[in-house]
C-alpha cells in the first residue's frame, strides 16, 4: 500500500508555483491554471462574443437557425478502461458539450493522431466503439483526419472531435445567468470516472468494482427541457470536478453558490477509494453527470423529470445560489460548519479524458 500512495502523490500535481514561461500539467486539469491558460493567451487572441461567454459550446446564428458547434481533445490513459474507451468517450463528451446548451447533437468530426507502432486491432477497437456510441448518440461522423507521429511521440492514440447541433429558438442558458434563490441540481454520484481511470492506470484493486459513468446526456437534458424552459444553464463536471464547475458558474454569473455536502450522491466505493488515495471527489473528473442552476419554482419539477430519467435516477438539489460571497462556492458539512469549495489549483489526475 505504502507504495501505491507513493505512486499517487509523484501523479498529483502540486500546487504550482506562478511560472509563466512553461506549459505545466497544470494547465490541463479544468481548474484554475486552464482558467488562466484561457483568460491571458486564447482569449485575448480570438475574443468575440460567441467565445467570450466561455460556455461548453459556442451558439451562433446560420440563416436564421441557431447553431451549437464545439470542439475537444482526448488523451485519456489508458486507452480502454472500465465502463468506456478513448472512443466512446470522445462522443459522449463531445455530445455532453452541444447538449449543455440545450442543442440537439447531429453531426460529428473525428481526428485521430497515431503513434507509430500502434496495433491495428487496437485502432479497429476503438474506431467501432467510437462508431457504436455515435450510432446510440443518434450522431453522424461525417468527416474526419488522420495523422502519424513518429515512435515516442503520441502516446498511442489521441481522438479530437467536434460536435454541430441545433439550438430550439427561444432557449437562452449561459454560466452567466444563475441568479441568488436558484437552485443547484446534479444528476447522480460524482468521481466514478476518475477512480474507474485511476484504478485501471495503476491496478489498484477495490473490493467493489469501479466504472465510469461515461455516457452520452442529450436525452436527460431533452427530458428537463420538456417540463420547463426556465434552466439558467447546465454543465457536464468533468476536468476538475464538480468543484470547478461551479466556481465557474460562480465566477460568470457573480454570485454565490452554497452546497450542502450530506446532499452530495457519492458512491460508498467512490468515497472509500478517495479516503485511501488522499483525493476530495469534489475535484475527480465525471463524463455522463450533468450540473444545471434552475429557478426555485420548477426546481422540484425539474428533479422529478431528471428521476424519470436512466441516467438521472439519483439526480439531487444540493445547493443555492446566494448574493453572499459572489465568486465562491462554499459547502455546509453535516457538522453544521462551512468551508469552501476552491476550484482545482493543479492537477490531480492528468490525462482523464
């Protein structure tokens, strides 16, 4: 054991020092380092409005259609792990991203990046889990590229993709809209994908078996949309956590935000796994939860509709948005006390999704 917790403290990444002339894993994890990454070198360069909202996907207007577009990397390690692969996560996340904007996927592109030496049969692995998953997602792969990289060079296999959808007229969610009195809803127990990955990198063995929820959320989100149209916005917590996620919304929409842990679903194995490992679930990174800030009066509408839901079943309210302390998130313990909710400075686990 002494020397699997010393694996996992040379795999965190401690909090780093305010370098600035080097990338670090840092800058990576979803958390405050990729915050800055976005605020000092991205935005400055291509900053529009679509952009500057810095939402799951950007939503622009075609010919009087209102379009989702999104794009993402995936450098997931391993490759094939518990309840996913590299494959069906680059479609569950690129589906995740539209559907947190209310759009209804269609259409996907598929980059793949290959290290020389790579098995062709692992590659046929994943291209027909990627396949699968896009079929069940009701998505279409319609265009793609292949590039080689030396030995030594790729890791494998690196997908990049990116999502097109329609957006329903009328249907307005941003982080910047939360407002106090709202309610804050997660659709189920949160870090089985980061310790189903962690376990499969390090073999580590549980008593219980550990998968990642990794899933495809359009169809939830469908469901919620069909009982109100009055959701702020949604989010998929995964870099970072839960935690960034919503010191993000805090941070956009200038509020506070008060969660009451005992209302938190964590798995007792997922919890169990975090206590031995030294890691807070808050920031373990999820691939099929979602986030959404409702108004209090169809908060309970919006629950029942997410509980009528597979992937929604052990959906919750665990928090508020509050005027007090714009910018945090706090959380009251069962103790009865308080404290707060950081977001990520470095990188627990790097190379998740």
């Amino acid at each position: 054991m002494a020397e699997v917790l010393k694996t996992i403290a040379e795999m965190s990444c401690p909090t780093p020092l305010p370098a600035k002339d080097t990338i670090l894993l840092g800058h990576g994890s979803g958390g405050k380092l990729s915050a800055e990454l976005v605020r000092d070198v991205f935005l400055p360069a291509f900053k529009n409005p679509a952009l500057s909202k810095l939402d799951d996907q950007a939503i622009v207007q075609v010919n009087g259609s209102r379009i989702a577009i999104t794009t993402d990397s995936f450098v997931v390690k391993p490759l094939f792990f518990p309840g996913g692969d590299i494959g069906s996560l680059a479609v569950h996340g690129t589906v995740n991203d539209l559907a947190m904007g209310g759009a209804q996927p269609l259409f996907l592109s598929a980059a793949f990046i290959l290290e020389e030496g790579l098995s062709m049969d692992v590659l046929r692995r994943v291209v027909e889990s990627l396949h699968k998953a896009a079929d069940s997602a009701g998505v279409q792969v319609v265009t793609g590229d292949t590039k080689v990289v030396e030995k030594g060079s790729g890791d494998g296999l690196f997908i990049n993709t990116t999502g097109i959808g329609l957006v329903p007229d009328g249907l307005e969610m941003s982080a910047d809209r939360a407002r106090p009195g709202d309610k804050v809803l997660l659709s189920g127990s949160i870090g089985d994908h980061g310790i189903a990955i962690l376990a499969q990198r390090e073999g580590l063995e549980f008593e219980s078996a550990i998968q990642s929820d990794s899933a495809a959320l359009h169809t939830l989100v469908a469901e919620m949309l069909k009982v109100t149209g009055d959701i702020r916005c949604m989010r998929d917590p995964t870099r970072g956590g839960l935690s960034s996620t919503l010191n993000e919304i805090a941070a956009q929409s200038r509020v506070g935000i008060e969660l009451i842990e005992r209302a938190i679903p964590i798995r007792d194995e997922v919890k169990g796994a975090c206590e031995l490992l030294g890691l807070d679930p808050l920031y373990v990174a999820n691939e099929g939860k979602l986030v959404a800030i409702v108004e209090p009066s169809v908060a309970e509408t919006v629950l029942a509709a997410m509980r009528r839901h597979p992937l929604g079943k052990d959906a919750q309210i665990i928090g508020t948005v509050t005027e007090k302390n714009p910018g945090l998130v706090v959380m009251r313990t069962p103790l009865g006390t308080t404290r707060i909710v950081d977001m990520l400075a470095g990188d627990q686990l790097p190379r998740i999704c």
